[in-house]
C-alpha cells in the first residue's frame, strides 16, 4: 500500500509519456499543452487508491487511471470554452492560445484517447468498467449544463446546487474510486461505500472551496479573497445567505449583488457572518466529511488499509474543530 | 441477405427509440432534436451490410450500427459550430437553435452515448471494434483540423486534399463495413478488402459531390449549381485547375476567385472545360470506383453474397459511361 503522494509520484512518471501522435500538429499540439499545464492528477491517484484498497495494484488500473485524467482535462478544455475562462491554473486556456475551433476538436480527440486507455484493459473487468465510466460521464455533462442554466436564473434551490455539485465534480471523485475498486475485486457493496465515500468527499471538498474563498486567510489561501463575491457566482454560501437572511438583511444582500460598489466583498461577509452563514457552511462541510468516513468504516476491509484514504481526507478538506 | 433498402427500413425502426435521458432537458434536448432531423442513416446500414457479406446478422451488430450513427451526428454537431454553418439538411442546426454550448455538450454526450452503445456488445469482439472505432474516430477529428487548416492556406495539393477527404469522410464509411465485417466473423484479409472498398468508394463519392456540385443537371441535383464556386470552397475541381490550367487561365482563374463579379459561376465552368477538369474528374471517379470494385471483387465470399453492395455502389455513384 502506498500513500497519496507516493502514487501521484508514480502516476505522474507513467503519465508522462506521448498520449498523442504528432499529426496534424495544428490539433493535437493542443492536448499536448493542455496536458504540459499540469494539475494535481488527484482522480488517476484516487483510482489507484481505490484499487489499493482492496488489493495489490492490477495492472489494468494504470491505463483506467490514465483515462480518468484526459477525460477530466477533456471536460476542462470544453468548459473553458463554454465559460469563456482566459485562464486556467496561471496559464492560458486552449482556446484562448489556440481558437475556440482547435480546443473543441482537440477536447473531442482527448476523449476517444481516453477510451482508448480504456480498451487497452483486459475483458475481465472492460463492461463494468466502461458502465461506470460511461455513466459518469454522462453525469459530468449534465451538472456542467445545469451549472449554465443556474447562471441564468435568479433563484437557485439549495437542493439544486448539491445535486449540480454531485453532478459536475463529486461523481468524478467517487468513480475513480469505484473503478479502481472494480479492478481491486472489490465485492457490490464494497464498492457502493467506497463510491459514497467520494462523493461525499467531492460535496465537502467544494463546500470547503466556496468558504475558503469568502473566509479563507488570503497568505495561506494562496488567492484573492472574495473572488466568487465580486464575481456573483452562485455558491454554498450566496445560496444559503438568500434562503436565511430575512427583512432589511434580505434586501440588503440582493442590492449589493448588484452594486459594484467600493468594499462589496467586506460589506457582503459582514452580512454573512450576521446570518450565520459561516458557520452554517462550517457544520455543512462537516455533516458531509461525517457522511464520507462513516461510509470509509463500512467498507469491509481491515483498518490499516483504509490508512491513506484517511490521510486523503485529511489532505483534501480540513475540520475546522 | 437484404438491399440496402430494406436494412434502411429496418435500421430505422430499431433507431427511434429514445437514446437520451429526459433530464435536463436543456441538455438533451438539443440531442434529440438533431437525430429528429435525420438523413439517409448510410454509415449504419453499411455496417448491417458488412456483417451480412459474412453471415446472418449478428444481434451485436445493431449496436454497432447505433453507435456508428451517433458517432457520425456527434461529428456533424460539432463541426457546424466550427463552420458556424446556420443550417444542416434545410433545418436549423443545434448551436442556431440552442447555442453553442449546448451544442458543444450536446455533441459531448452524444459521442458518450455512442460508446454506451459498442459497451453492449459481447466480450468476443469488443475489444476490437473499440480499436477500430477509436481509430477512426481520431482520423475524423483529424481530418476536420485538416479541412479548417486547408481553408487558410492558399495552395493545396491533390495527395494532400485526398488525404483530408479520406480522413473526414470516407475512413467512417470504410470501418461501418469493416466492423460489420469484424461481427460476421470475417477474417483478416477479407476484412481489410472490404475495408479499402468503403474507403475508395468514399474518395469515388466526394469526387461526384464536387463534380456535380459544378456540372450537375439541376432539375436533377436538387441544388444550387456552383454553390461551391461562390463560397471559394476548396474542392477536387479547384485544386486540379489550379495545378493543371497554365499562363493566361490560369491568372484569370485566380482573379476570378477573388471576386464576386457578375455570371461568376459561368466564367468558372467555362475555364473548368477549357483545362478538361471536367473530364479530369470524371476519370478520377472512375478510377476510385475500379479500385473499390476491386477489392470487393477480392473478398472471399460467394459472388450472390456481394450483390447488395454492388447495388449500393450504383445507388451512391454513377459511373458516366
């Protein structure tokens, strides 16, 4: 068994290889960048573990790793056109270095790629797998379509967010888990908890994201603090605050989100820290990491080898008590 | 064994089925509207036929079909946002209707769905007709970058526009009746011949497609002639003239390209004539159509067997004389 670090160090050496061939330069130069730009490989890690989890590494796991990261950077390249985001980790988007048309062909290439990782696996396991891998893709598709459609509307039901964030990042969490748990041998039931496990994480995760970006400390956080705020973007937090403020508080925080006015983003947290919002994320955060480690105890495997998930959670979403 | 015709019927029936979730709705929608659009459903009824070359069809096969017909309106999707072409087959296309994003993920999923569909089939060939429909699906991408890049170069070569052809269009007619092939249990050999028929049959296809889009009859054609002549599109007629009509056609033949000047078209097709790009191209269908006969020819099948595709030879290309 390893820890995350250990096997992000060894996915990160596999992965550096040619995923694409070199013709014609004009696309597949594309994904080559787009890869060059890095990123954690958190999901193909989590894969791993999933499979560490119930035994030795298959071999097979490696190339279901492989797919799960150009399938998640296939859905990077794609929203960032539908976003229209200049950046992504520091560095320009696909489109914004090579046109929208190059980025949404290179993202279509990148996803036949996947499966090609995919098919590259041996029958035993190839059906479920490409099932949950075809399921979740599916899903990763629709929470990125309900994310546009949120931005359209006024009012977005907490309900609705969740089952977005599900949708959109969570899903991918669990899969790559549960995948790697198929290819381990893992029972029905073990795979079920280990895949609530993830998704549990993955809503924990981005709770923890929208506070971090509202309260975080800006010299640990690393960015500019109240990003989402000046940005009007639909999170845990904005969410929250309109289905709990009432009165004057109420009124108040729709006009801000209008106004673009001097201190918006100090003027806003005050309102959420009057209603409580705050710490309502705080428990949120941890109603879901509760849920995540109660699902981890049920898997029936000994302790000692849910060691490095347990240091995964730890590693991806602090408690704050 | 059945006509083209009749495993049309049939191909169609078995398609109307729902292949989308309903939910979000702004998502799928826009899937199932492109499919309610139709066209001839060539590409799956020559996998059908593929298969039928060999033995009785194999149930796989028309799953096999499904995906090919999903894989082809994913490509069709994506590619009229990437021409921002306002219509596809007289109705508005998807990214006119819904946007480009939606179009854009519409396309995503649909291509997902498309390997939900290959996941169906036994383990037996699975593996192989996943290779073959990856590889062909990256030349298709592949081909469309080489048809945007052509349009912003000036000169393009015969060998490299057949290039082009052969990828965006004719390798997905080739491995519709390879995979056919792969499903009735045909060996390697025959395999590769039936494959090089659909290839050379597709160059032979586009050939007539520019030829008539010049010197068709239009009662018959059912379009504008010299449609691509007033759009500057790159075809086999232009890039002939333009390597075969020397010193004073050849400048006017240039000029008369960067105008829009009265009785354009007409000017155009007189110059075709004078440099004999008409009959040029009407041997060069000839030759791509002789080379396809041949490799059906080759396969290793009772004469009546290959009857059907000889049919839809006459049904896709007419030979002039």
């Amino acid at each position: 068994m390893h820890s995350f670090e250990e096997l992000a160090i060894a996915f990160k050496n596999k992965f550096e290889v040619k995923h694409f061939p070199s013709e014609p330069q004009s696309l597949y130069e594309s994904c080559d960048y787009f890869l060059s730009i890095g990123g954690k490989r958190i999901r193909p890690v989590m894969c791993l573990m999933g499979n560490e989890l119930f035994d030795e590494i298959n071999p097979d796991t490696w190339h279901v790793a492989a797919a799960i990261e150009l399938f998640h950077n296939f859905t990077l390249m794609h929203d960032d056109i539908m976003d229209a985001a200049p950046l992504r980790r520091g560095m320009q988007t696909v489109h914004t270095k090579y046109g929208n048309n190059t980025a949404l062909l290179g993202g279509d290439v990148m996803l036949v790629v996947a499966y090609d990782y995919l098919n590259k696996i041996s029958n035993t396991y190839l059906h479920k797998v490409i099932t949950l891998f075809n399921r979740t893709a599916r899903e990763v598709c629709e929470g990125q379509q309900m994310d546009m459609d949120f931005e359209k509307q006024q009012a977005v039901g907490l309900d609705a967010y969740i089952k977005m964030i599900e949708l959109k990042t969570s899903v991918l969490l669990a899969a790559s888990l549960q995948l790697g748990a198929i290819l381990g041998g893992a029972s029905e039931g073990n795979r079920q908890h280990i895949y609530e496990f993830g998704k549990n994480l993955g809503i924990a995760f981005q709770v923890q994201d929208d506070y971090l970006d509202a309260f975080g400390d800006p010299s640990r956080f690393g960015k500019q603090v109240g990003g989402d705020i000046i940005a009007n973007k639909k999170t845990f937090l904005v969410i929250h605050a309109l289905e709990s403020c009432t009165g004057g508080q109420l009124d108040e925080l729709k006009r801000l989100m209008k106004s673009n006015e001097d201190n918006k983003v100090g003027k806003v947290l005050a309102l959420f820290r009057e209603c409580g919002v705050d710490t309502w994320a705080s428990g949120l955060k941890d109603k879901y990491i509760g849920q995540a480690e109660f699902h981890l105890e049920e898997v029936a495997v000994s302790a000692v080898r849910k060691e490095p998930l347990r240091n995964l959670v730890k590693f991806l979403v602090q408690r704050d008590h």
